[in-house]
C-alpha cells in the first residue's frame, strides 16, 4: 500500500518437528514477535497521523490577519447599523415632537371657529346703510365686535392657524368645498364668494371653505 513503512521482523530460530512444521512454542513466539513489530507500527503511524493533522489545522498568520479583519467589519458593519438606526429613533422622535407642538391645539382650535363663525354672522347682518342708521353707541359696539373678530384672527395665525383664501382665490378642492356655481365678475373657476370662512393647521385643514365657484361674467 502506497505510504506504507517497510520493517524488518526478526523471526526467531525455528527447529522443525518430524512431520518438518515448527512447535506451537515456536509459533507463540513468532506471533507475538509480529504482534510487537506492528504495535510499533501502528504506534508511529498514529504520531505521524497526529504530527499531520496538527499541521493542517495550525492557523497562518495571515489566516489569522484575514479572520481578524472580516471580524473588524462585521462590527463595523453592526456599528454603523447602531448609529443609522439611532439617528433613525431621533429624527422620528423629532417629527413627533414637531407635529405634537403644531397640532396639539387643532381640537382647541377647531372649538374656536365657532366663536368666530359667531362675530362673522353678526358682522355680516348689517349692510352698509343699515350701519349709516346706527346710533353713536350701537357703532362703538359695532367696531368692537369687528377689533375682536380681527384679533381672533390673529392670535389664531399665531398658533398656526390661518384663513383659507377666499373670494377671486383659484378653487382649490384640498381647502374649499363648491356649494354652487355662479355667474361672476371673478374669472371661471375662481372663488366667486364665500359663504363660510375656511381655516387650516399647518398642512391639515381644520375646515373646508364654503364657497360658490364662478362660471364667468354673466351673458348678456
């Protein structure tokens, strides 16, 4: 067999019997001289065999600079993940925070179009003769009724909230709602007039302006 170490087994002097074959003592020492020669054997083929795998699974340097250098970028992979999903938690925790400040007032806000809805109406019941008619005290209480419906408005755009372009605007669906088409002055498919004033929170619409689209001037 190719590998296969030649030895020399000494094989004790035999005397032959009559019958020309030697003594089961003969023969005892002849196997256990065998035996002893392939324990040797045996023996030095397993250090060999240990010598071999020793050598095999022995770690070169540079193995070892290439396994120390795929680790360093998986954790610098595992690093950067942290750090990505970190900056991912803050910008969300910051958009949170944003629109948590714009829109914390929006059911506040939303209660407080009624007062104004409220001061509009009584604005809007006297035309301007029927404000000509109005004695020294009624106008007083006229104008105060409009200072507060402006400051109304104000403070409400300080927080944000903000009247919905009305009439001569371009009709804009995201913030106006048609409840009728009329022949105008306007251009057709502006903003004619509004029947109740609209209002938006940042980029939400707190409500839709009612409105009356135009068609264009009249035909004569």
């Amino acid at each position: 067999m190719a590998g296969k170490k030649k030895t020399d087994i000494e094989i004790p002097e035999m005397e032959l019997d009559a019958d020309g074959l030697p003594s089961d003592a003969e023969l005892d020492a002849l196997q256990k001289a065998i035996d002893m020669e392939m324990d040797g054997i045996n023996q030095r083929d397993d250090e060999e065999s240990a010598e071999g795998n020793d050598a095999e699974t022995a770690t070169s340097p540079e193995k070892r600079v290439e396994e120390l250098e795929l680790e360093l970028a998986n954790l610098k992979d595992q690093a950067l993940r942290a750090m990505a999903d970190a900056e991912n938690v803050k910008k969300r925790a910051e958009r949170e925070v944003a629109a948590a400040k714009t829109y914390g007032i929006e059911r506040f806000a939303v209660d407080m179009l009624a007062v104004h809805d409220n001061l509009s109406r009584a604005l809007m019941t006297l035309d301007g003769k029927a404000k000509e008619d109005l004695g020294d005290n009624a106008k007083n209480l006229l104008a105060g009724i409009e200072l507060t419906e402006k400051d109304l408005i104000l403070t409400l755009s300080r927080h944000g909230v903000r009247a919905v372009p009305g009439t001569g605007s371009k009709f804009d669906p995201n913030v106006h709602q048609a409840v009728a088409q009329i022949p105008s002055d306007e251009e057709k498919g502006n903003v004619a007039t509004v029947m109740q004033t609209g209002f938006t929170l940042g980029d939400r619409t707190l409500r839709a302006a009612m409105v009356a689209v135009s068609t264009g001037p009249a035909k004569s």
